[in-house]
C-alpha cells in the first residue's frame, strides 16, 4: 500500500464513485480526536487515518489495497 494525504485518497475515491455509484461500504470510527475510515468497493479497499487539530485544522493520510 502507498500511503499518501487523505485529500488525494479521498479524489481518488470521489473519482471512483462518480463512475460507479453503487455497491459502496464505508465504515469509521472515532477514538478522542482521531478518526479512521475504512472503504471498499468491489475488491478495493481505502484506509483513511485523520488527526484533528483544532476545529479548523486536520492531519491525515491513506492508501489503497487492490
């Protein structure tokens, strides 16, 4: 898996939607100010990791297993 920042995982991701809506599973969770996202489409499958900051601000990062 290439880790990348979570904003170029998440176009990747919207690219992908946009071309085939359906089928897609998404799941997360929160522990303090950290979040995790976990989504899969037809035998691809999304990690995205994020750190919030403040109100304004997060860090992230993802990948993408084929």
């Amino acid at each position: 898996m290439k880790i990348k920042e979570d904003e170029k995982i998440l176009d990747e991701i919207i690219e992908e939607y946009n071309k085939d809506p359906e089928g897609w599973k998404v799941s997360g969770s929160r522990k303090g100010s950290r979040l995790d996202f976990y989504i899969t489409k037809k035998g691809k499958f999304w990690q995205l990791k994020s750190e919030i900051i403040n109100p304004y601000k997060k860090i992230g990062d993802g990948g993408k297993i084929k």
